[in-house]
C-alpha cells in the first residue's frame, strides 16, 4: 500500500467523483452534466492509471525529506493563511477564524523549524 499511495488518492479522487455523479443521477441532472462530470470521471481514472505506471517504474518513495532552509516549512500555511486572509474581505471575516490558526502554525514552523535535527 504505502509503494502506490499516490495511485490510491487519485484513484480514491476518481471514485469519490464516480459517487457524486451517481448523487446527481438520483436527483435527475440533465445529460450535459452527466456528460461533463463523466468526463471528468474518466480523465481522473486515465490519471490514475498514468500515477500506477509512474509509481511502478520509478524508484520507492522517500520518507523523509530534508528542508533546505530552517524555516521553509512555514510557506505553505503562510501562503494559505494569507490567501483566506485575502478572501476574507470578499466572502466575509468568517474567514479569518480559519487563516488565524494557520498564520499561527506558520510562525510556530518558522520560529522552530522544519529540518531534521541532528542526533
């Protein structure tokens, strides 16, 4: 399982769409929408059949990675902090309960870092 993890959340991504689509099915969509989510049905499972022939021929995924910079980690939430911080002032300053606890890891991961430590 942990060799074709990447293959089994795009696969999962792709039945997960298969259910929505059999949702939309029970609730009687017209057909343009079958025919589009469908589409798309079968564009994730020819993905995920791409990721299964990837995951067979390339090496064994890696299970720690090295940072290379101390604080690099903090990026990530940051960004994303930062974008719901932008969104709020759109959709509505509800927003802000979610990006103040990510701005908050973000600081957390900058302040301590992310690289391994050594032993």
């Amino acid at each position: 399982m942990k060799r074709h993890l990447p293959f089994v959340v795009v696969a999962g991504w792709g039945a997960l769409n298969g259910v929505l689509l059999a949702v939309l099915a029970v609730y009687g969509e017209s057909s343009m929408v079958f025919w589009l989510w469908g589409g798309a049905v079968v564009l994730l499972a020819l993905v995920a059949l791409a990721v299964l022939a990837a995951c067979r021929s390339g090496p064994d995924q890696h299970v720690r990675y090295r940072v290379p910079d101390r604080g690099a980690g903090a990026v990530v939430p940051a960004a994303f902090g930062l974008l719901l911080v932008a969104l709020a002032f759109v959709y509505g300053l509800w927003l802000l309960a979610l990006a103040g606890p990510l701005l908050l890891v973000a600081v957390a991961l900058a302040v301590r870092g992310t690289t391994a430590r050594e032993e």
